[in-house]
C-alpha cells in the first residue's frame, strides 16, 4: 500500500493489478486517496518514525476535524483510515464525524517492529519482566517517557500548525504493548488528550508500574474536573492468555471508573470469539463510533 496526496483519486480508491499479468502490462500503486507519508525524527532520542496522515475530503469545520493519533501506525493505519471514510459519510446515520487520522509508524514494511517495546514502556528491572515466549531477551525497552515527548513537544505542534486539528478532541488509540502506552498516558498526562483507546492493554508486562501510576493519578485529578473518555477492550480468546489480559483490563477499567464524578467516562468492550490479532477490525471499527460521535468531548 501507498500513502500520498492523490486528489484525482477522491472519490475512492484506485486499484490496479501490482505484479506483471499474463495478458497486459504491470499495473499503477493501489493508493489511499488523500493520505501522505513523511519520515520525521526526534529531536529528543534521535529515532526515526513514519509518519501517515489522512484527511478528509470534506471542509473543515470552524473548529477544525477530530485527530486520532494511532500507535504501531503500520499495521492500523489503512484499516482505520477506510473505517472512517465510510461511516463518516453519513454522520446524521452512524454518528461518525470527519477525522483527520495520523498514524505514528516505523521505517518498515512490516506491520510491527521490535522498536515498539523502547517506545511503549517505561523503564522495568529485568528480574520483572514477563517470560520471553520462547525464550531468551526483549528487545531494548523503556523510552516511552522519550516517545510521548517526541508525541506531544514535536509532532503534535507541527501537524496543528500545517492541518485544521480541533485540540479539544484528540484521541490516542493502541492495542497490545501500545494499549499499555496508551495507559501511561492516560494515568501521567489525562489532558494529553480527550479520548484513550486501549486494545487489549499489555498491563502484565509492568503491573506495578502501573499501580503506582493510578495512585498519581489519583492524586493529580482528585477535586478536579478532567473530562475525558477511555473505551477499553479484550478480545474473549485472549481470557487464556497467562497474562491475565482479560481480568487485568477489565479490573483497570472498574478502578477507573470511580473517576465519574471527575469527568472520566470509561467503557470496556470484550469482543467474542475474537483473539489478540483477530481483534483489531472490530477494535478499530468500535474505535471509530466510540472516539467520533458528534456529541464526543
């Protein structure tokens, strides 16, 4: 897949065989209608990341359009780029309002890269970390301090001076080591953004980290008014993961939940027959109605 401007293609994707067929010529890129692609590199840690971008094809609105920032931009981005596409045709039908979608990715065609564990973690002694499936070391790990610097100091503030982006309805979406990221976000910076999409949370691999993230966070909003909203999800199949992935997600979103009164609107979401890859269309597509509703904060 492709990411570029292609304004000749607005009204839908173009798609042509890509290989040599045996009665005509090789074909032109599939292409995601109004999408680009740029590297950008952090100041900060000096990694680099691709970055994606779709727009919408309608006019902004005075406000401007909704922003999602998705993690592990390689595997999601097409998939939610085309779930908001078509149900935000229709808003007054579905509910889904135009976004503006920024996939945060890797330098690769790979849907994940092992760059993932330093951005989505915080610092963990090696003692405390879950057994390697199969044996062996993580990849380095713990930069997710340097990640949401590079998220918030720098990309955001120069995609808002380029796009029409509405700063008060910003969503942040993850599933796996990125839901986890998405989490310490919520838990050490909930202004950050309005709306938390965590999909299947690896909380396992840092629970005490996390514990002690939500007793700040406790701290930070008590008395306050915060005003955000996080969708939290599992798939069912994931129920027999040693990590505990289900009870875990679903515990972290009942203690959250006591923040009601502060603003934090939580929902938990377990998808039946559904599996940790297997999940995320149906992840995304929830995604999409969840963060874009014309009523959202």
């Amino acid at each position: 897949m492709v990411y570029r401007n292609n304004e000749q293609c607005s009204g839908g994707i173009t798609s042509v065989p890509a290989r040599e067929a045996q009665d005509g010529p090789r074909g032109s890129e599939v292409v995601l209608p109004r999408t680009e692609q740029r590297a950008m590199r952090s100041r900060q840690s000096g990694r680099e990341y691709r970055i994606l971008i779709a727009r919408p094809e309608q006019p902004a609105p005075p406000g401007g359009f909704p922003v999602v920032y998705l993690l592990d931009g390689n595997a999601v981005f097409a998939t939610m780029v085309e779930a908001v596409r078509l149900q935000s045709r229709r808003p007054e039908r579905t509910g889904v309002v135009p976004a503006i979608i920024v996939g945060i990715g890797y330098p690769t065609e790979q849907p994940f890269s092992a760059e993932r564990y330093y951005d989505f973690t915080l610092p963990v002694p090696p003692e405390a970390l879950p057994a390697k499936p199969g044996g062996g070391a993580w990849p380095a790990h713990g930069g997710a301090q340097a990640f949401l610097a590079f998220i918030e100091e720098e990309l955001k503030p120069q995609l808002e001076r380029e796009l029409p982006i509405d700063c008060g309805r910003q969503t942040i979406f993850g599933h796996s080591l990125g839901g986890l990221f998405v989490l310490h976000t919520l838990l050490s910076k909930p202004q950050a953004f309005s709306t938390y999409i965590a999909g299947s949370p690896s909380i396992h691999w840092n629970p005490a980290g996390i514990a002690e993230q939500e007793r700040g966070f406790a701290q930070l909003v008590k008395g306050q008014a915060v005003r955000l909203n996080a969708l939290i999800t599992v798939g069912e199949q994931e129920r027999a993961h040693p990590s505990r992935m289900c009870d875990n997600a679903r515990a972290f979103a009942e203690r959250l939940s006591v923040w009601t009164e502060q603003g934090v609107q939580v929902e938990f979401k377990e998808f039946a027959e559904e599996g940790h890859i297997s999940v995320l269309p149906l992840l995304v597509s929830r995604a999409v109605r969840f963060a874009l509703r014309p009523c959202s904060v």
